[in-house]
C-alpha cells in the first residue's frame, strides 16, 4: 500500500509518519526541503522534495497512491484564502489525475460554516473540492491544538494570555499526536468508501479560563486571562506589517467561532481522544515555560 503523507515534520504529520512505521508501513513522505527530515527516518521512508504549491510536481509524486493524508500548508502571502484556494485546487487534481482511491485531509472544527471564520473558510473550501472528486475522503475536523501554546511561551511566562474569545466560552481541545493516530488507523483501512467527516476533539471542551487553571496547575505559573477588543487585534497585527486580508483571517479564527459557536460534529465515544491538556502541559509545556525538565 502507497501511503502519501505530506507536511511530514508538522506537529501531526512527524507523529503521523511514525505511526504508520510502527504499523508496518512505509510512507512516501512530500517535503519542500529534504535536509529537515529526521534522519532516523531516511532509510524507513521514501522521501521526494516537492513544494505543495507545484501542481505538475504534486501530481507526479502521488501517481500510485492509495492513501493520501492531505494537509493545506501554512501559508505566508499577503492573501491567505486565494492560497488556500490554490492548495486546494492542486489537492482537488492530484486525487483525480491518479485516481486516488482514500484521502484523509486535515480539516479543522468551523470548516462547516464554510464562511467567515477567516482561514478556516480556506479548509472547507478544500473539503468542498476534495468531495466534488467523488473519491472516497474523511475530513478530519480538528480541535484546538494543544501545541498552540508553546507559541504563547513568552506571554505565559508573564502571566497574561490575551484572547479574541469569551474566557468562559468552551471549545475542543486536541493534542496532534491524538490527531495522527485517528489520521493513520483510516489511511490503513479499506473498510471505509464514501464522503466522512470525523470529528477529533480531545478528551474535553475547555474554555480559556480553564486552560489558565491547567497551565498554573503544571507549570506553577499563574496567569490571568484578558479579553481584548477585535478592533485591538487588528491594529496589533497591521503594525506587524500584515496585509488586510491576512489581518481579516487570522482575526475571524477567533471571532468567526465566537457567540456561542457549536461544532457540527457531537463529542461521542468515536470523536474524543484520550490525551488531556493537564499531561501535555507537564511534559511538553513546562519544561518549556520554565526551563525545568
């Protein structure tokens, strides 16, 4: 079995890889730059250099697949949606062109409102292209990344976080490794056809005051949580030098899945997954925010 995994060295796709090792596969990995593969992995995966915004090079590395993990890349251009239009259009041909029978494409909780939650409308336009193939495909509708965080370390560390969102509105929360083994038991099994949309949200909903509760409970740090006004967001990030349209998505992240926003996906037995923040926290963060091991 052909199993094509892209973003390898993601938060999700590197434990995505070593899943898939652990379970006798051996991936074809698509990476921009090959000298940031882990070199323990060369000689256990097939690695080809391919830059996902290369249409005839995607198309090319995924001839023979038969499970595709798709993620759209991060983007850095000044209009984040029209990349992700094009990151969805290449995904969208590639499964086309080589008749890809299963992808599993990396999606996020808010792609059902297909509009105005700023970069998150760009991956339900992905799911939209992605089912208009006709191919079998599940979305993966992610929670919050617990790794989110880790790019806080330095407002954590003075004990302020500030937030778009009501403090006391809660959300799915979901460490990426949780993530990589939903992604890499559905790219292993033939059992499934069809259009799925799988929710993956963590072990809890958490609201950001409660997230402040678990950091100081693992960390020792105390921080209060501030909610700041949309209009100071965005002059924050336009002194930043950010264009309009990458101000507006990041921005409607936050406030697109504000005033009582409710996933489409129920959390039940099959979208939960077992790792809490509260473990996270204490291996990965605090080592982090405290320079303790």
């Amino acid at each position: 079995m052909k199993i094509v995994v892209t973003t390898p060295t993601g938060h999700v796709g590197s434990a995505l890889v070593r899943s898939l090792l652990r379970g006798g596969f051996r991936p074809t990995v698509l990476m921009r730059d090959l000298t940031h593969l882990d070199p323990a992995l060369r000689r256990l995966v097939d690695a080809v250099e391919v830059d996902q915004s290369n249409e005839r090079a995607v198309v090319r590395a995924t001839v023979g697949t038969d499970a595709l993990y798709w993620v759209d890349p991060p983007t850095d251009g000044d209009d984040p949606l029209a990349d992700y239009a094009r990151f969805s259009a290449i995904a969208a041909n590639a499964v086309n062109s080589n008749r890809i029978p299963r992808t599993v494409f990396q999606s996020s909780v808010g792609a059902e409102k297909r509009s105005g939650a700023g970069e998150i409308d760009g991956l339900g336009h992905t799911e939209q292209l992605l089912d208009d193939t006709g191919r079998s495909v599940t979305h993966l509708r992610c929670g919050y990344f617990f790794t989110n965080l880790a790019y806080m370390a330095d407002d954590i560390r003075s004990g302020t976080l500030s937030v778009l969102l009501p403090p006391d509105q809660p959300l799915p929360w979901v460490a990426p490794r949780d993530i990589a083994e939903v992604a890499a038991v559905r790219l292993a099994s033939t059992a499934w056809t069809g259009r799925h949309v799988q929710a993956v949200h963590g072990p809890e909903d958490l609201s950001w005051q409660q997230v402040a509760e678990i950091i100081a409970s693992t960390t020792g740090i105390s921080v209060a949580v501030t909610q700041i006004a949309e209009s100071e967001m965005r002059g924050a990030l336009g002194e930043l030098g950010m264009s309009a349209e990458r101000v507006d998505a990041t921005v409607q992240m936050s406030t697109g899945l504000g005033n009582g926003f409710v996933p489409e996906q129920a959390r039940d037995v099959i979208s939960s997954t077992p790792t809490t923040l509260a473990s996270w926290c204490y291996e990965v963060l605090r080592p982090m925010v405290t320079g303790g091991s």
